[in-house]
C-alpha cells in the first residue's frame, strides 16, 4: 500500500470513529440538557458553546498545521476528545454542561478540518471534489450511525453508557492516529513548502469569499435542525429511538452520494450543483412543520439530507481550489470557522423562536434564511465570472 493511500485509510478511520462518538450523543444531548433546566434559549447556549470555541480557534490551528505539521494537531485534539467525553457524566448544570461543550470545541477544531486538511493536500487536480467527497463519507457515516447507536445504548444502559462509548471510539482513534499516521510537514509528501498566505488574502480571493459568504448563510439556515428536531419530534408523538432514525437517515443519504455526487462535481458545474442542492434543501426545511407524524418528517429530513449531498462535494472542490493559493490547513479553516459562526448563531435564534413564536418558527425562518442565501452565492459567483471572463479578476481558482 503507497503511503498516500495509508494516510487516506488511518484518517478516514479515525474521523469516522470521531465523528461516530459525537453522533451517539446527537439526539439525546437536548434531552440530557433538559433534564439539567435548559429552556429554548439554553439550548441554543450549550451548542453554540461548541461551535464558538471550533469558530475562535479554527483559523489558528489550520495556519499552525500548514506552518508546524498535522499529525501532532490531530493526535491531541483526538486524545482531548476521549477525555472531554467523561467530563459529561460529571456535568450537573447547564452551566457546567456548557463549558464541557466549549471544551469539547477546541478538540474539535483540532481534529476534522485538519484531517480535512491533510486529505486536501492529497488530492489532485481536476478531481477534488470525488476525492474531498469520498472523504466526507467518514464524516457523514458516523454521524448517521451515530444517533441509531446512542438511542440503543440509552434505552438498554442509561444515559451514561454513550458517553464511555464516545470516550472509547476517541480513544481508539488516538491509538491508531499515533500508530499509523506519518507527519506531514512543509516540504513533505503532502504540504508545499512554503509560507501560508496572509488572513487578508483570504477575502480577497474571490472564490474563497463565494465560498464563505454561501457557507455562513447555509449554517444559519440549516444550523438549528439537529438542535430543534429532538424537540419538535415529541409534538408529533415520536419517540427518541424514531428521532435517532430521522437523523441518521438524513446523513446516511449524505454518505450514500458523495461518491456518485463528487464524480459528477469533477465534470459538471460546481456552482449550478451548489445552488441546486442547497434549493432543495431550504424548501425541504420550511416545510418541517407540516409533518404530523414519523413518516412524513423522514421523507421531509431525506430531502433535507439530498440537498446537502448535492452541494458538499462542490463545495468541498472550490475550498480545495482555493487552499492551493492560501493554504490548504488556512482554507479548510476559513471555510470551518464560518460554518461553525452560522452554527452559533443558528441555534440562538431558534431558541428565541421557539420559546417566542413557537418551534414551528425555526424551521420556516431556517429554509427562508438559506433561500436568501443560495441567491446571494449565485449571484456573487456569476458577477465573480463575468469579471475573470473580462480579465478583471487575477487569481481566480
């Protein structure tokens, strides 16, 4: 096996096993945070408390990785994250549950954008975006094995047995990071040598502001549902095990297409697939609320779940194309950062929606709020090509 491949391999073992411990704990932490007081609002509180420390330390660490290395980055982050998956069992406030969160931000950070990172330097030309889509397979699979694990291990253990089990698959992914993984460092195999670009040039690049601008927009749109979806669930009589099911369909429809889905990124339009997806995907959202029972909300969810199938690769691609330039450890940041700013604030909002106007709310204002969205990416990107066209704008990925 060529040592590009064992990479590929390790990484995408271990951030399935990450990401497999964080989707045990997806359907039922709303539950467990309301058992500790939480209202609406403090919900949004304890997740945003997560996707505010990934947001703050993200740009940092993905300029350190392409200065300093990533394997080191990630082996911390991974062993951060067995530890910080304890600390739950002990948390006995929302305040406490809140800073656990935080916590478990910062190993976060240091862990899939970096991985991200490593497999972007990876990847060749003209075909990142089945490369970068094969990749997110990891990601999405464990998310959606994840609620399906966490609602068995509720019902038959209690509450305590998913986070030991989150413990256990972190710890596992750690050992086999340690083990197996090679260092990657400027001037090696995988990471140019030389200086990443500065922060600026980040919002200079015209595709990179695209990205980033669609991204922000998308996270608050979508942000709420993992969130608000264990909540509304109960109203339409459906069970913890039902909402486990809803959620893991969702991101098995994810995995399921990023390989058919990044084949065709490779050789149709990045952009028309971006828009496409996240099109559906909003109206999908909005209408959330009309479902009256299980069946309805999982064919409404898989749309949901097509949707960002349809755009991922794509995006992924452009955020490669642009690493190539800046970075690939200060792109795969970027691009982390604002997704997790759109992730804070997304869950506040609905919080305030829902103790306010009533749950319904999130979701309708959610799929609106990524319409918007999608319509300003469009038109960004075809101002964007007009001017490359005209010969205005240098640097275009």
């Amino acid at each position: 096996m060529n040592t590009a491949k064992r990479i590929y391999n390790v990484l995408f073992i271990s951030v399935f096993a990450t990401m497999l411990g964080l989707g045990v704990v997806s359907p039922l932490l709303p539950i467990y945070a309301e058992n500790l007081g939480a209202t609406g609002i403090w919900l949004g509180i304890i997740f945003s408390a997560f996707a505010l420390s990934r947001s703050v330390f993200m740009p940092v660490i993905g300029r350190i990785s392409d200065r300093r290395g990533r394997k080191w980055i990630i082996l911390i982050g991974m062993f951060a994250y067995a530890v910080l998956s304890l600390t739950y069992i002990i948390a006995d406030s929302v305040f406490s549950l809140t800073a656990v969160r935080f916590a478990h931000g910062i190993a976060s950070a240091m862990v899939v954008p970096i991985a991200m990172a490593y497999i972007a330097d990876l990847s060749e030309k003209g075909k990142e975006g089945s490369q970068m889509g094969n990749f997110s397979i990891s990601m999405f699979l464990g998310m959606g094995v994840g609620p399906l694990l966490g609602g068995f291990l509720n019902d038959a253990f209690g509450m305590d047995s998913v986070f030991y089990v989150m413990a256990g698959l972190s710890a596992f992914a750690t050992l086999l990071v340690a083990a197996s993984l090679p260092e990657a460092r400027p001037g090696s195999l995988t990471i140019p040598a030389r200086e990443p670009a500065p922060m600026r040039e980040i919002f200079t690049l015209p595709i990179m502001r695209g990205i980033l601008v669609f991204t922000l927009i998308s996270a608050l749109g979508r942000g709420g549902m993992m969130v608000f979806i264990p909540v509304f669930g109960p109203l339409i009589a459906i069970s913890p095990f039902e909402v486990g099911v809803v959620l893991s369909v969702n991101t098995f429809l994810m995995a399921l297409l990023q390989m058919p889905i990044g084949r065709l990124t490779d050789t149709g339009n990045k952009v028309t697939l971006i828009v496409a997806g996240s099109t559906v995907a909003a109206v999908a959202l909005a209408v959330i609320p009309l479902s009256g029972s299980f069946w309805p909300l999982l064919v409404i969810t898989s749309a949901v779940g097509v949707g960002g199938a349809i755009q991922q690769p794509a995006i992924m691609a452009l955020t490669v194309d642009a690493g190539r330039t800046i970075g690939m450890g200060t792109s795969m940041g970027a691009y982390n950062t604002v997704f997790g700013i759109g992730m804070i604030i997304a869950p506040l909002i609905g919080g305030v929606f829902m103790d306010y106007i009533g749950i319904g709310a999130v979701f309708y204002v959610g799929g609106a709020v990524c319409l918007i969205g999608t319509g300003v990416f469009a038109v960004m990107m075809q101002r964007n090509a007009r001017e490359c066209a005209a010969g205005e704008v240098p640097g275009h990925g």
